[in-house]
C-alpha cells in the first residue's frame, strides 16, 4: 500500500487550468463616474441639492456585462450624451419562441455623442467578438460611426476620451 502511495505521489499533477485574470482596473473611473453624477443631480435637482447636497453614488458591478453596461449607459447620459440599452435576444410566448428582430452582430449600446454615432459591445471575461459583430463594427464605420468593443470601464473612458 505504501508502495501504491509513493509511486502515485512521484507521478506529475496535472496542471489546474488557470482562470483568467480579470482586467486590471484602477479607481480612477468611480472618480470620474461619481463627479458625474453628482453634476447631473445637481442640474436636475437645484433644489434639493442646495438643501441636502446629494445622494451617495452607487457603483454597478463593473465585472459583470449587466454592471458594466449600465455603469457606461449612466455615465453617457448624465454628460448629455443619448445612450440604450439594445436587446437582440428573443422572447417566450406561452411555450413558443420569438426570436429577436435586431439584426445579429447589433452592439450593446447603441448612443450618440457629439452629434455623431457610437456603438459599444459589453465583452466581459472569455467573451469575444462573432463575425457578426465584426462585421457590424465594420459597417458602422464605413457609415462614419464608432463601433468599440469594452471590456472595462478603463476601457470606455479611453474610447471615450478619443472622441
């Protein structure tokens, strides 16, 4: 029995397979995220804001697509920007499907900012690009738009930024 022990002790472990890392991020876009919100409350709600100052800032969870979505549909909206949500997935009537009538490869956030077209695609950890949406991001910019693919908040503010 001892015998048994060593030799499948001195056989190699196999490798664990490695979970990918998550994309650093620094703070550094809750500072730019919480100003602006406070800036907004403060142009929407003079009133309140001048008796009470304003609502403490809650930040989505930025690691998940639902977060990270929402927190970059905020952000452009509270900078005056037009931003939303596009949903591609179908829907159950009953026990039957309905699939979706937004063309394959459509971006998460479709908005405009600057007078000009801006689409961002929410990928989060393993998630990668379809062929569709390739050929999507393509279109887009043939038509004079952006098409960016985000992975972090970090991510969006330097898109942003460049526009």
């Amino acid at each position: 029995m001892n015998e048994m022990h060593e030799f499948l002790n001195s056989l190699p472990k196999p490798e664990r397979k490695k979970r990918n890392p998550k994309p650093p991020t620094s703070n550094e876009w809750k500072i730019r995220f919480d100003l602006a919100y406070k800036e907004n409350f403060k142009q929407q709600y003079p009133v309140a804001y001048a008796s009470h100052g304003c609502l403490k800032t809650s930040f989505p969870d930025t690691t998940k697509a639902n977060g990270l979505t929402q927190a970059i549909i905020k952000y452009l909206m509270w900078n005056g920007h037009r931003a939303t949500r596009i949903t591609s997935a179908g829907r159950m009537l009953g026990k039957r499907f309905i699939p979706g009538t937004t063309r394959k490869g459509a971006a998460d956030i479709s908005s405009t900012i600057k007078g000009r077209s801006v689409m961002f695609e929410v990928k989060v950890g393993n998630d990668r690009p379809s062929d569709e949406q390739l050929r999507e991001q393509e279109l887009e910019r043939k038509a004079g738009g952006e098409y960016f693919f985000v992975h972090s908040m970090d991510e969006f503010f330097k898109h942003y930024d460049t526009l």
